[in-house]
C-alpha cells in the first residue's frame, strides 16, 4: 500500500515513480524524470487545458479515475479542435491505497493516451494522511497544437446552423448512480467515458464546424446554455431526437434526475451549417463512439433555449443550481 | 464557505469561478471560460512540467499555497532554461474551506504568475465532502517557451565545472517546521518560496549554464545525488561554502534534520564551467532572490558524492529513505 513516505521525495518516492509509473507510461519524454518536459511541437499555436478528477467510486463499468482522467483531458483539446499531443499527470494519493489499484488506474491512462496518440510526458505524485483524500485524486493537463485559421468558436456559431450530438446522452452519470445505488442491472450501465480526439480531427477533416463542447459537468442541457450566452443565439432543441438509451432513461425517471443536465464523459457537441450535417454524421457513425450521433436542434436569431418535447409541449431550458450528482469526474 | 454544490457545475460552481476566480486571474486567455484556452506560442519548443502541492499549513510565514503552487511550477520551467509563459491551476476544495482564505491564495498565485510574466489561462474547481481534503489541494502545471540550440541538460556538465546555489538552503522546510512546532522566534522564519524565472533568464543571457535544478523535495543533498549519476561524474561539496541561515541552522540541529536534504521553494543549483562562474555570481546577487548566491562544489571525474565538512572530515552523501518531512509542497 501507499506510505506517507513514498511522497516525501527521497528513495522511496523514487523507487514508486520508476517501478510502478515510469513502467506503465514510459516514452522519451517522461524518462528523463526531469522536472521539465521538453518537446517540439509541430505548431506553436497550441490549446491548453487541465481538469482535476475526485470521482466516486474510483472505478466504474466502462472505466476508472485513470481512463476518465485522460477522456476528460484529451477530450477537452478535441473541443477547442486541437490534436492532443503532450499529457501531464499530478496524483494526490491516500495513505493506505493498495498499489495494485493505482497500477490498475496508470494503466488505464497509459492505454487510453496511447488511443489517443498522447504521451504523458511529465507527472508529480504527493501523498496525504489516511483520511484526508480518498484513494487517489488525478489533475490531467494537456497540450494540444492547432493548425492555422479558423478554430471552432462559440462566437461563429450562426443563424442557420444545426447541432449534432456523438451519440446517447447521461450514460456516464447514469453509471455512476447505478454503482451508487447498488443496481444490479444486467448488462451494467457502464460510462460512455471515451477519447475522442480521433473521431473529432477526423469530423473537422470533412465538415467546417463552428463549435464544438464535451458535455461533462453540466450534461448536455449545461453546454447548450453556455453555447447559447456565448454566441448570443437561440437553440431550438428537439428532445424526440436526443438519442439516449433505455436503461439510461429508466434510471432518471426512478431517481427523479433530468438526463439533459447529466454527464457524458465521450460525447461531443458539434454546431455547424446545416449543409454540413450529413457529412459530419456520416464521418461520426464510422466510430464506435459516433454510432449513435444524431441531429439535435437548430440556432436563430434570439436569446434562449427552447425545448419542444416529446409531449408536443415547449418549455424553455434553465440552469439546475447545481447539477444533480457530486463527484461524477 | 465552499459547499459540496458549489463543485457540480450548475449555476452554483458559474459564480463561484466569475467571482471569485475570474476576478482575482482575469486575464484574455482565461477569460471566455472555455474548455481550453487557445494561444499562439512564439517558440514551438517548449517545457511542460506539473505538480500538485498539498502544503500543510496551508499558509506559512513568506507564503502560502498559492504562492508555492505557481512558484514550483515556474522555477521547474527555468530549471528547463524555459522562460514561463502559460500556467493552469486546478483546485480540490474541501467542504467548509472559507471563502476569504481561497480568495487569498488566489491572489498570490495571480501576483506570483504576474512577477513571472506568466498567466493563469486556464482552470479547475472540484469539490470535496469535508474530511476528504485538507482545505485545499492545488496542482499546477506549466507551459516555457525554449530558444532554439542548447539547453541545461545533465548530460552537459562536464568534468572541471562548478556548482552554485543561489542562496541559503532548507529555509522552506524549516519555516514549515517552526509553525508545525509552534516555535515563537522574532522575526518568525520565512520561507524562500519565490519565483526565479526572471533571475534565471537572466543567468543564462551572461553565462553559459550546462545544467540547472531547484532543490525543493529532496533538498540541495537530493538534486546533488539525481544530478551526480544523471551525468557520471563526481561532486566534492565543499560544506562551508553552502549558505545557511543560523536560524534554520538551528532549527535542523534541535529537531535533528540534516539541512541538505531539507527542501527550499526559492533557490537554483548550477552547474557550468568554472570560468563562468564570476559572472553568473554577478548577475545572481543582483537580484534580492539571488542576494545569497555561492559556489559550493566542482565537478570531477568519477562517480559519487563527496562533502569535505567543516569539521575537515569528509564523507559521502547518501540518500535518506525518505525526506524528513512530509507535506511540505
């Protein structure tokens, strides 16, 4: 298990750093253990992002802190239409933490950088006492480059264009209850928790998109709002087609949880002219995480959201105070 | 104070960033709040480096983990011979953390990154149920920009340099001691935690540096040894020339701690050719960072570390376990 010691920074820390994390991640640019990183880059205009992940539990049908921790990185730079190239990763580990766990999770991250052919490239591990973390906390940074020109905006988004979603809607969060709440549904809801960058590059390699958002923290419901505010538009969501699937569903109603503000952890929002929509679900649908992609809702002129449900009925949508689940990323 | 809602990314975690955050870090990159921030580097060369720091107490005499968290990320880019330019903070909050006291270690993250011409262009904020933190963890991670041609490697030091410090060692450890031990001196014992970017920089404009590193967990002793087998050579450390104040002398002689493996938050080691040494002294006293600044050891053929004492003894250095206190960064 993991001792205070191995974060004081003397052999101990050196003995965990190469025998467990230098193993699993190695690459040229971490094996140096220097402080710094250096790498060249193939632009010098790159999106930079970071996330911390406190998810509870630490794994989940469909992933683990360790898989979550590099989607959530790499999928953040695929919004901003960035390649992934460089990875960090900072580990707050708990006293006590069995060691096979947390070699679980760095294997987890190094197979799903590898997916989206990223490396991490430089890391730092702390431990606290027993009782103040709880297993292990993961802040993944990320480097990504950009090409030159125009680079999905929520200011481009125009009168006109149409927006797509990757595929079904809440299932990270509906995982993550269902564990919670001791479910014993058969299969098991698992995360839809999944790196996207490759789909995506390849989506902006056949349609001009406009914007692009990863709906985590917030769901679906929490990306349209901001999209809406940024780009001074209104949306005009159809719910009927929302695709989200039954178990999901099933698992709201039961909990009384709105699914549209609900995490996905390997979806994308995609808003772009109409006239490209086609190509974009054609080029989605060829990915296993695409399969599901659909044509959600429509921007014009205005300023807010409205929602015509499956009732026939229309509501406009409002931000929930917070969203309904702690510790879901 | 920091509620568990305030982390669920609803309207709650919104205002807790534009009030609190936005206010204190504003700046263009930061500022559209998107997933990714998005800049146009002026080198496609860069350093990449992260560390989570989860400092107890969480505010100590010279700074507090604000301060510490963008100063150990930005003498981590100069230690590469990177100049800092972007910077990403990500926050585990505790539960009943006051909101006054993130306000203050937000403050000094924006003064320290503004003192080393850096930015806070992009962040995170998780919430904790109390008891799973420890007030507030901060990870830090840290973009340089690099000139084209050499940089400090530890490859490049070379039999005939010498070694420099740029001032007085142990001083954060023993400033966390003195809290932790409720010793009452006047005036209380700071620790050195500064940024030294620009000092560094400047360094390495007036002399030709083969390698550098900043002796926090570990200790001067701890980058010594790492630098010793990282190039194949021998070091002899003359112990009379390491500056040390006598206060924190005495505090590491009282609680029995050897001051060389005790980490400083403020301080560069470098090597270079002897030659140089005139020069980089210079420059380094020029700065109050720099004010202590001496050259300490040669660089010899061979293969471990050797300290003359000032008794006239000699001995080598070896590795302690683990560092002689934990949570210190």
């Amino acid at each position: 298990v993991i001792r205070i010691i191995d974060g004081e920074g003397g052999r101990a820390t050196s003995r965990l750093i190469k025998e467990l994390f230098l193993k699993r991640l190695s690459n040229p640019l971490l094996k140096p253990l220097n402080d710094s990183a250096v790498a060249e880059l193939t632009s010098s205009r790159i999106a930079f992002t970071t996330d911390a992940f406190v998810v509870d539990p630490l794994e989940f049908p469909g992933g683990d802190i360790g898989k979550l921790s590099v989607c959530g990185t790499v999928n953040d730079l695929a919004a901003a239409g960035a390649k992934p190239v460089l990875l960090s990763a900072a580990f707050i580990l708990e006293e006590g933490l069995e060691l096979e766990r947390l070699e679980r999770f760095v294997e987890s991250m190094a197979e799903t950088a590898g997916e989206a052919n990223s490396i991490i490239a430089c890391g730092d591990t702390k431990v606290v006492p027993h009782g103040k973390g709880d297993g292990v906390y993961i802040t993944t940074t990320g480097v990504g480059v950009l090409p030159g020109g125009d680079i999905p905006e929520p200011k481009r988004i125009a009168t006109g264009d149409a927006i797509v979603i990757s595929g079904p809607i809440a299932q990270h969060a509906a995982a993550i209850i269902a564990i919670r709440e001791n479910l014993r549904a058969d299969p098991p809801i698992a995360s839809d928790c999944a790196p996207l960058s490759n789909m995506v590059l390849d989506a902006m390699a056949v349609s001009e998109i406009h914007a692009m958002r990863d709906p985590t923290r917030g769901g679906l419901g929490g990306v349209l709002i901001e999209l809406a505010r940024q780009s001074g538009k209104r949306f005009v969501i159809r719910e009927s087609e929302i695709p989200i699937n039954e178990a999901v569903e099933n698992i709201c109603e039961l909990y009384g949880y709105d699914p549209l503000f609900m995490a996905c952890e390997g979806r994308m929002v995609f808003i772009l002219p109409e006239t490209e929509v086609d190509s974009l679900l054609v080029s989605l649908r060829k990915y296993p995480y695409g399969k599901g992609a659909n044509r959600i809702a429509t921007v014009e002129e205005g300023s807010e959201i409205i929602i015509e449900t499956k009732s026939g009925g229309v509501r406009r949508l409002v931000p929930p105070e917070g969203a309904p689940l702690p510790r879901i990323c």
